[in-house]
C-alpha cells in the first residue's frame, strides 16, 4: 500500500466521515463566522512519533474547498517531536474549523499506527524477520491503517479476502481436515496464488507439509514449538508467527527463525499520536 494508491481511493472515505461529523451544518462555526474570511492555522506535534497521513489530513480541507492550502515542513515516515510545527494550513477560517476534527482524527490514528509499528520494526532490528499487519482494521480504515504500517517501516499481508489464500482452523473444519483444505484451495485457485495455512500444533504442522502448503501460520505456539516448526518447515514451506505479538512481548520472537511475524496490534492497538491546530487567526 503507497500513498498514491492509498490516496486513489480514499475521498469516498473522507467525505463519508466529513458527513457523519456534518449532518447539515456546523451550526457553531456558522454561529460566529457569517461570512468568508481568509485564516491560517498551525498544525502542531504535541508528542514525539513518526508522522503518517499529511496527504489524507489535506485532502479533508480541499474536498471542503479545493483553494485551501495546506504547507508542511515534515513528511510521512519523517520522526517528529514534541512542540514540533508540522505546516500551516491557509483558507477560509469556516472551512479549517469544519474540517479540523475530521482532519485530525485521520493525521492522529495513522501517526499512532506509523509509530507504534517503527518501535515494534527497531526490536526486529538485525533479524532477516519481516513485519506484517492482519484483518484487524477498523471498518472503512483498512486502507488508511495498512498505509500507516508501511510508512512505520512494516509490510502488509492480504489487503482484503480476495486478495490471498488464507485456510484458518474454522476453514480446515468446513473442509473436513488439513489435507482436503489444501487440495481444494490447490484446485479452485490459480495456479499464481500461494497457499497459506494456519497450524496449532507440530502434527499439524507435518500434515500441512505434506499437503503442500506453501505458507505455514504458526499461530500461537510456544517458541520451544515455533523453533521447531521452523527447523521442520526449512527448504519446504515459509513461516509465519502469529497470535497475540505485542511491542511488549516480541523480544522473545526475534531469535526463531520465522519469515514473517504477524501482529494485529499494529492496527487495534496503537495509541493515536497527540497532534493539534493552533494559533488560528485572520490574516
């Protein structure tokens, strides 16, 4: 996910939020603002982080008004600190106090995600491991938070159910065992796409080799397991580790050996980053 791409996609989202945060009218800012009036305001960091969704937080201003200016002096994937000014954005003072919530609610989640992925990216550091996101996005967010793990420094799995094979354990029950899921999956799907399956335990870890997966989700095992997956998967299948990582407890993860370490707390659990508008005035 590129910002290009992202960005391609994302004013059917943005104007859907601008709607749910202006049903009719903003009756306050309407209230003291009769009239157009040229305004700037500052964008201000109130806590260090690596900043992800400038080109999302301008696009909420032009699709208000498309002569709004928005300056930055950072970019996305830049690291920013605490009283940091970010940019100046310049229009109609009632156009950057409509769209300041929304605006910020997108800059603020997305730099929560960049930065709480670059910290759990720094701790993977000299390994040959790669990062991943989940499914695990906020509805309507997916293409805003998969873009925000990139710029922290991680790497996206599946965007969406079409976009890869995926066999987890209620899917292998509808199929009837590991075997026939993978025969099946092997049958209907093009012969391009890669077959992954997830496994509790080393049995059925043998089973999925044996099938011919392609990809084995090693989902939450014991690293005592997982290193011996990994021993077992070698040359035959690539490996994932997956259930419940945190920043808090993937230390112990580092040394196994997996290609892949997904964690869905890339996006369900970052903090957002305290970002504001400031010093608003007429100009």
């Amino acid at each position: 996910m590129n910002e290009i791409t992202m960005l391609m996609n994302a004013d059917q989202f943005i104007l859907s939020a601008l709607r749910e945060d202006i049903s009719s009218e903003d009756v306050t800012t309407n209230s003291v603002m009769r009239e157009y009036k040229l305004g700037e305001v500052d964008l201000i960091c109130k806590q260090d982080g690596v900043i992800a969704g400038l080109g999302v937080f301008r696009r909420v201003f032009e699709l208000l008004d498309p002569t709004t200016e928005v300056t930055f002096t950072c970019k996305d994937g830049d690291k920013v600190s605490k009283g940091e000014k970010l940019g100046v954005i310049r229009g109609d003072i009632r156009v950057l106090l409509s769209g300041e919530r929304t605006a910020l609610n997108y800059l603020q989640r997305m730099s929560g995600i960049a930065t709480y992925t670059r910290n759990i990216v720094d701790l993977l550091a000299g390994s040959s491991t790669k990062l991943l996101d989940t499914r695990k996005t906020t509805p309507n967010m997916r293409i805003f938070e998969k873009y925000a793990v990139k710029v922290g420094g991680g790497n996206n799995h599946r965007y969406n159910l079409s976009d890869g094979i995926l066999l987890k354990d209620n899917h292998i029950g509808a199929a009837g065992g590991i075997r026939q899921a993978i025969a099946m999956a092997k049958e209907y799907a093009p012969f391009v796409r890669k077959i992954e399956i997830e496994v509790e335990n080393l049995d059925m870890l043998r089973e999925a080799l044996d099938a011919g997966a392609d990809i084995i989700m090693l989902d939450n095992m014991s690293v005592e397991d997982m290193r011996e997956a990994v021993r077992l998967a070698k040359g035959m299948a690539e490996t994932e580790c997956s259930g419940n990582v945190t920043r808090e407890n993937i230390a112990k993860l580092v040394d196994i050996g997996v290609d892949y370490i997904s964690s869905g707390a890339l996006t369900h659990s970052a903090p957002i980053l305290d970002l504001s508008m400031k010093n608003l005035h007429a100009i």
